[in-house]
C-alpha cells in the first residue's frame, strides 16, 4: 500500500494542559476535550499526563484522540493538574516512543513535558548529554528539552527550566508539569503559539485559545515570546527569560494551522483569513461568475474575495467529512482518480459559469490541479486560481513539516509555468506585504508586531546551526 502525501504543509503539534487550585477536581476529561480541539494540529498520535498524590502518571498511544483514549482508560486516571498533546511528526519518526508527554521520573521527583516546536540545535544537545550519560529512549529533539530539565533539576524548578531554555535553540511552546506545578514556556521569537486561560479555580495553557473555549474557558491573554509562566495552587508567576528579541511568530498560523475560531497574538484568525481574500481581489483581480474555495481551508479568504470583488459566494465544491488526513491508494496508478472519494462537484452550481477558485496555499498541486479537473469536467467556461498566502518555496525548520524544496511546486515553477501545470486558466498568488497587511489589519508594518515569512521568502528569524539549507533541495 502507497499512502499518498499530504499536499499541505502540517503543523508539528499542539499543547493543552490545566491546572486546578482545587486538589479534588478531576481535570482529566478536560485535557481530554481540549486535545479533540486541537486535533487539527497532529493526528499521529495523542497523550495525556496527570500528577496526582505526588506522582505522575501517563497514558499515550498512536492515532487520533478518539481511539487512543477509550472511556475504560480514562475511568480510573484521575488527577488535579494534567498536561496532553497531539502530535504530528517533523522531528522524529512515528512511532509510539516519540508519542507525547515525555515524563522523567528521579530521586527529586518527576516531571512531564508536551513540546510543540524543532530545536534547530538538538542533535548538538543529545550528543552532550548521552556523553554526560543520560539515555534516550525516542528520536524526538522534544526528550532533550526534558531531559536538560531533569538534569538541572536539583537547582530548583525556575533555574532547572531556565538554564535549559537558555541552551536550547529553536522553536517551543512548552507545558511542563511537575508534582505541584504547571509551567509555559515560549521562545524568545514566538513563533509557535501559547495562550493562557482561567477556568474556575484554575488556568489552562493551551496551543489556541478554540481550545479553551471548548472546555468553558476564558482566554486571559497570549504568552509573550520569551516568557515563562510558573502556576501553583498559590499563584501563577510571570518571568521574562530573555533579551529583547524581535518577535518573529509563524505567519503560517493565520494563512492555514489555526482554527478559524482561534484568537493567536492578538489576531481572530477568521477575520485576516476573510482580510486576506479581500486583499487579494485588489492584488489580482479575475472575471468572475462565482467565487468558491476550496474546502474547507479557503472559505474564509474566498468569502473575502468575493465580497471585495463584487462577485457571489458559492459552495461549489464538496469535501467528505468521513475522508482522513491522508489518504491509501492500493496502486499508485489509481491515486490520482482516488481523489474525487474526497472533493465533489455541485454541478448546477458551475455549469457555464466562470470560476474563481480560492485556496490558502498550493504546495505540491496535486490537489489543485485535480480541482480545476473536476470543476472543468463538470462545465466551468473558465477557472481562475487565486492563493490567499504567497508562494511557498523554501523549507521550514521551526515545527513544519515542510517538503524538501525540489517537491514544493512553486520553488520549481514560474507562475506561468505553474498555471499550465495546474491547467487552470489563470493564478495569482497573495503577496507578503498583502499577508502582512491581512494579520495586522493595516497596510505596512507596523514596527511591533513581528512575523516568520521564512517559508515564502527564505529569511529565517533564527539560524539553524550545522545545517546547509541547500541540502535541504
């Protein structure tokens, strides 16, 4: 069997952790529900840790949560502070070893850490610690995080967790649990998301705030890049850990991983999704009959387009709901074809009509090209392909699981050569700034909002030690 790729880029994976003053309460169906919110942000595999009396116990396997968490599994695992994760590889294989939490257990005490991020300077770290002696048991740069904490551990929970967020380099929004405390943590840029909410007698740290919405909480506010948030039953303590560092968070979030009901740094994902297709229609307008998008991913920018351009909104195309993230073909000559099981034609509703068909990004084509296909077939006069989010055509070393370069489409064509590829009549792609323009609101930047754009221009916020970006082609 050939799994055929997904022909988006993924995000690496989602935190989702609470903390309640309240030794009683049970927080487990919480991180549970919390973790169905985030789905989106890893299917691979799922994990829930819990501290309760002292210890800290956890349960993890592969697949959806839904499967990997059965209502027998959850019946006796109980605890007051609980954190979870959904993961999606980028760093390390999939396999049930680099399943998260990772949780250490020693003489102090133990600890479980949920990592959404790649340090781009793991291999060095792993290396220094196996000569130190400390055994790794996954291939997953998430370990190296809890096992420098571990290590320094005796310094006390702030130093341990700062001496280790000093020598690791890279992308992480981290949700640490202890015997007694919950802990959040962003790098210094921020570029992976981290939110905090209030529930009850009690926070959530969570990768979007949809996700504390689902459990009944209130979102409190963005983790700022480089801060680190201690939570006790007492209180919950704010440290900033590092210089003034430019804010550089992963413009990816707004363009296509975050829920369009999330909140990130400040910015309703829905609204720059709909700016974003606004700002497109003035950038590059199309004749157009209908503006549709192509599910479910480019409604919002589609509704957008169609609203700036003076043109009606439609549904179009259909996606199935019961059709997962990726797909099994038994014979890679049948892959293609196989695709129709996921996307339909409204037939009545494209007929002779000419079509703007929005989507937030192309990275292969494969989808691409089989929509324009299918809405050609089905008597579409013309259709017009129209990208919320600029070209993307270098990798991503922060927590994307980006294809090498000579896979990413866009990197091996001109937007012409890419049109005729595509088959569609016409393309046009967002610009940056039309990006920018659509997170912040305003045209330009502003001077104190900051953004990563490496994967469309190949500017990156951070070095990544020791690797030769042109390998990655």
């Amino acid at each position: 069997m050939i799994e055929d790729r997904p022909d988006k880029l993924r995000e690496e994976c989602g935190v989702f952790a609470v903390f309640s003053a309240d030794a009683e309460r049970d927080v487990t169906p919480l991180v549970y529900y919390g973790l169905f919110s985030l789905q989106h942000r890893g299917q691979e595999s799922a994990g829930i840790a819990v501290a309760k009396n002292g210890v800290i116990e956890c349960r993890k396997g592969m697949g959806l949560v839904g499967d990997v968490f059965k209502p027998e599994m959850l019946r006796d695992f109980h605890g007051s502070a609980a954190v979870g994760h959904v993961r999606y590889s980028t760093a390390g294989a999939s396999a049930i070893e680099n399943a998260q939490p990772f949780v250490s257990r020693f003489k102090l005490g133990s600890i479980a850490v949920a990592h959404n991020g790649t340090l781009t300077n793991a291999d060095v770290v792993r290396e220094l610690l196996e000569d130190a002696g400390i055994g790794f048991t996954s291939t997953s740069d998430s370990e190296v995080i809890v096992n420098l904490i571990a290590k320094n551990y005796k310094k006390g929970l702030e130093k341990a967790l700062t001496d280790t967020i000093k020598f690791v380099k890279g992308s992480y929004a981290l949700a640490v649990l202890t015997n007694d405390a919950l802990v959040g943590v962003r790098d210094p840029n921020g570029i992976r998301p981290l939110c905090l909410g209030k529930i009850d007698n009690g926070w959530i740290l969570s990768s979007e705030s949809c996700a504390i919405d689902a459990v009944g909480g209130t979102l409190e506010r963005d983790i700022e890049p480089g801060e680190m948030i201690i939570i006790s039953k007492d209180n919950a303590l704010s440290f900033s850990f590092s210089e003034k560092t430019p804010r550089a968070i992963c413009s990816f979030e707004y363009v296509y991983f975050a829920r369009p009901d999330s909140i990130v740094d400040g910015v309703d994902v829905y609204e720059s999704r709909v700016r974003a297709g606004e700002i497109l229609a003035r950038e590059a307008p199309a004749p157009a009959d209908l503006v549709i998008g192509a599910p479910d991913s480019g409604m919002p920018a589609a509704i957008g387009y169609g609203r700036s351009a003076g043109a009606p909104f439609g549904l179009g195309i259909v996606k199935s709901k019961y059709v997962g993230r990726t797909f099994i073909a038994p014979d890679p000559n049948k892959r293609e074809a196989a695709v129709s099981v996921k996307h339909n034609v409204i037939h009545s509703e494209i007929k002779g009509k000419r079509i703007v068909l929005i989507d937030d990004s192309i990275v292969r084509g494969t989808t691409s090209r089989r929509l324009v296909s299918i809405l050609k077939h089905a008597g579409a006069s013309e259709v017009h392909i129209r990208v919320s989010s600029p070209p993307v055509r270098f990798p991503c070393f922060f927590g994307i699981d980006t294809p090498h370069r000579n896979d990413l489409i866009s990197n091996m064509n001109s937007v012409e050569e890419l049109k005729s590829s595509l088959g569609a009549d016409s393309l046009a792609f967002l610009s940056v700034d039309g990006l920018l323009e659509s997170i912040c609101g305003t045209p330009g930047y502003c001077g104190y909002c900051g953004y990563c754009f490496g994967c469309f221009t190949g500017e990156y916020p951070i070095p990544a030690p020791g690797e030769n970006l042109a390998n990655r082609c």
